[in-house]
C-alpha cells in the first residue's frame, strides 16, 4: 500500500519528469536536467516557502513578547503552552510551516534517490513511462562533460554541504540567551540551544555524508534547491519587511 503510494505519487511521476526534462536537454545532460527538475519542484512549492518564511520573520519580530511569556509562565508548562498557543492564534503564526516544507520535500528527495540507487538511469524503464514521454536518443550522466552526477562526487558532496550550511545560516537565527543571565538555564534552553547548534553545524555535514553515500544527482538536486532556497529567503526578506 505505502509502496503503491510512493511509486504513483512521487516515483513515477518523477521519473517521467526527469526523463521528458532529458529528452530535452543538450546532449541529454541527466545533471541538468535534474537542476531543471528541482527548480520545476521549487516553484510548485514557492507558496509554501513564502509562508515559511514569513513565520520565521514574524517570530524574529515578536520575539521579545514570546521570552516574556516564557519568563512569566515558564514554570507552569501547561500554562506557558496554553498562553503560547494563544500568542500564536494572535499573530496568525504557524510555527510548523517550515517543518512542514521539509516534510513535503523529503519523499521528492528520496524518489530522486531510488532513481539512481535502483539502476533506473541511464537505463530506462520503459515500463514506468507515461504514454507521451518518450525514450531519449541520447543519455549522458557527466555533468557539463565532466562530473558524473550517476554515482558518487565527493566535490558536488562537499558543495552540497557548504550550500546547506550558508541556507541554515539564514533561515536559523543564531541561539540568544536568556534575557536573565544570572538564572540558571532551563533544560527548555539547553535543549533548544543543542537544537540550534545542530541544525546550524551537524545537518550540513550530515547532507555532506548522505550525498556522497548516494549519487552525485542527489547532490545536484541538495545544490540547486539550497541555491534557490537562499535567492527566496533574501527576496523575501525584502519585501516581507517593506509589507
């Protein structure tokens, strides 16, 4: 049933994609033709993004009043969560839309995966085609004519990684103390400053560990959508804050 699922909703609708995109390109370029697809899949998610960050520049906003109601509250958790849910419901805020954002991408990432852990490319499975997409005369897994995006890179991993860590850096605001730094940290504190270190430090090299362990294409896609990501948020920025 889950397998149904994911190869109608995610595999097989990227796979056709991919290989239409291929047909298309220059050459047959399956690296471009996955930056292609993931610019394609980031525009379909654009309006998720845009909410996405909207919330983490409300939130950067109206931060001062969140730490007042922690330092009131804090000590009662069902309190402090009641009253949070209500500053929330207040200022029209989603605190999970980025989690949501990801959630979205993470099945698209793993299909993009399957396609090349399972052999699917440059061999074509003319089983899984739709009927308007056809086989591509040619098909070549070298990138601009040099790197092969059909297995490992540690160069696409390396950049993949750094890519990720400058998109944290900009959609993670840094840790801040607590406003009373004579009172003894909370484990809430600790906890969301391990957090914090974690996403901002050990998820970029975790993208680094996955990539290379997968193919060079994963990598590509991690590059395309960090690059794109970064471009959105500094646009956003701008005319979020202007509204």
């Amino acid at each position: 049933m889950i397998s149904s699922l994911f190869h109608g909703l995610f595999y097989d609708p990227l796979y056709n994609l991919l290989v239409f995109v291929i047909q298309h390109v220059p050459g047959g370029d399956v690296g471009l033709a996955t930056i292609i697809v993931t610019i394609l899949v980031k525009v379909v998610l654009f309006p998720l993004s845009k909410n996405a960050t909207k919330t983490q520049l409300k939130m950067k906003v109206l931060e001062p009043e969140l730490a007042k109601i922690k330092e009131q509250y804090g000590s009662n958790r069902e309190e402090f969560g009641r009253k949070t849910l209500e500053f929330y419901r207040k200022n029209q805020l989603n605190p999970f839309a980025s989690f949501f954002l990801i959630l979205l991408q993470l099945p698209v990432i793993i299909a993009l995966a399957y396609i090349f852990i399972s052999g699917g490319l440059p061999t074509i499975k003319t089983e899984l085609l739709y009927s308007f997409v056809q086989v591509p005369a040619v098909i070549s897994t070298l990138f601009i004519g040099l790197v092969d995006v059909g297995g490992r890179s540690i160069i696409l991993s390396i950049i993949a990684g750094l890519a990720q860590f400058i998109q944290i850096r900009l959609s993670v605001p840094a840790y801040t103390t607590p406003a009373n730094p004579s009172k003894n940290p909370s484990f809430s504190d600790d906890l969301a400053k391990s957090m914090n270190v974690q996403m901002r430090y050990v998820m970029p090299l975790i993208m680094f560990f996955v990539c290379l362990s997968v193919s060079g294409a994963v990598a590509l896609y991690w590059i395309t959508g960090s690059i794109f990501t970064i471009g959105q948020e500094l646009y956003f920025r701008r005319t979020i804050k202007k509204a």
